[in-house]
C-alpha cells in the first residue's frame, strides 16, 4: 500500500489559514464532500480521539485519525502550514503538516492501520527534510511523496 494511492488533489492544502489545532482541524474536515451535519459528525469523531492524546507527534507533523459511519471508504487529507499551527504536540512545538486519515468503522483488511503505519514511516523522512514547507502545487509534492516512498520501499 502506498500513501501516494490515497492522494487527490483536491484533498491536499498547501497554505492552511488556521493557527490552532481544532481550526486546522476544521479547515480541513471542510474539504470533505459531505453535508455539513455529516462533518460535524467527522469532527466530533476526530475532537474526541485527540482528547486520548494528541496526535501531534512532534517535529512539526501531526496525524490525526479517527473512525466515522459517514464514510464508506478510508480518506487522507493533508493540510500543510509553512508558519506553524498550535497542536498541542508531544515536543511542544507547531505543527507544519497534518495527515488526516478517516475511516470506515469496519475495515476488515486494515487499510487505516497500515496507513498510519505507512505516515509514520515517512514522517521520519520529512523530518530530514523540510522542503515539503516550499512547495505550493499539487505535482511537486506528489513527486516528492513517490519519491520518498520509493526509498522506503529500497531500505526493506
């Protein structure tokens, strides 16, 4: 499975508004294609999850997730802010990029946990290298996530 398979265009924001977790969080759950009951709903799901514990997992990526019934197959968004965002994350710092994963409450072959397995993997990558803040169309970031991917796939 590759991150780069779950990846749409539209599902990417290059300059996110927000400044604080729960409005990045907004900002984003608002590029879904439901109606706007259904994304309360994400966002209640996702509000509730972070109370657990954060998922800003520091050097500057967060990767929220949750379950919700509204959907009916697994979504990632990403939502980048070259300036940073309050998230609340374990180091204490901002967060610069947000993975938002949602998924269908049954998912018998596990595509959501393998996904945040497969982010996490690559948040190491993008921690050495920040050049993910500098880009601002949809092709070049695609290029670089492929490419990262590749070189996970070489060090197996």
């Amino acid at each position: 499975m590759l991150i780069s398979h779950f990846l749409k265009k539209e599902n990417v924001i290059f300059d996110l508004k927000s400044k604080t977790k729960d409005k990045a969080l907004e900002e984003m759950v608002d590029k879904i294609k439901l109606s706007k009951e259904k994304k309360e709903l994400v966002l209640l799901s996702l509000k509730q999850r972070e109370v657990l514990g954060t998922t800003g997992i520091g050097n500057g990526i967060a990767i929220p997730h949750a379950r919700s019934v509204v959907l009916d197959k697994l979504c990632l968004y990403i939502g980048i802010s070259p300036k940073g965002i309050e998230y609340e994350a374990l180091d204490g710092k901002n967060v610069n990029i947000i993975f938002l994963i949602i998924a269908p409450p049954l998912d018998s072959s596990n595509q959501y946990l393998i996904l945040l397995g497969k982010i996490a993997a690559l948040s190491k990558k993008l921690i050495k290298k920040k050049d993910y803040l500098k880009i601002d169309k949809y092709e070049d970031f695609i290029a670089l996530i492929k490419k990262m991917e590749e070189s996970m796939e070489d060090e197996i």
